[in-house]
C-alpha cells in the first residue's frame, strides 16, 4: 500500500530494534512511539538505533497526575 501511494508514511509502537529492522525490509519506518522517560529507559538502544538511522523517536508516558 505504500508503494502504490495509499500510505505515506509508517510508524511503529512499542517494539524492538529488531522488529524496527524486520520492518525495514518490507516498508519505509518513519517513526517509532515508545514508553520512555526520566524513570523507564528500557527502550534506550532504540533511542539510539533511530537517531543513527534518522527515524523520529516519539517517546511517551503515563501522567501520574490523572485521577
């Protein structure tokens, strides 16, 4: 669907440099949202994958403010 214009752009959540890389060979991955924050860094080295690999990195978190 993207080869034929009907998808411009592709992002993933929650997944692995690994899944990213297998991705990679089917579709163009433009972006990547995972939980990450002060306190959860558990996803670093995809942090790291998407800077050297120029995908935007669209991290998130729970508020602990909510009721």
């Amino acid at each position: 669907m993207q080869e034929e214009g009907k998808i411009r752009h592709i992002g993933v959540s929650e997944t692995t440099v690994a899944d990213i890389q297998r991705a990679q060979k089917i579709v163009t991955v433009v972006s990547v949202q995972n939980k990450y924050n002060i306190t959860d860094r558990a996803y670093e080295d995809v942090v790291d994958y998407c800077e050297k690999n120029q995908i935007a990195f669209i991290p998130w978190s729970r508020s602990r403010l909510a009721n």
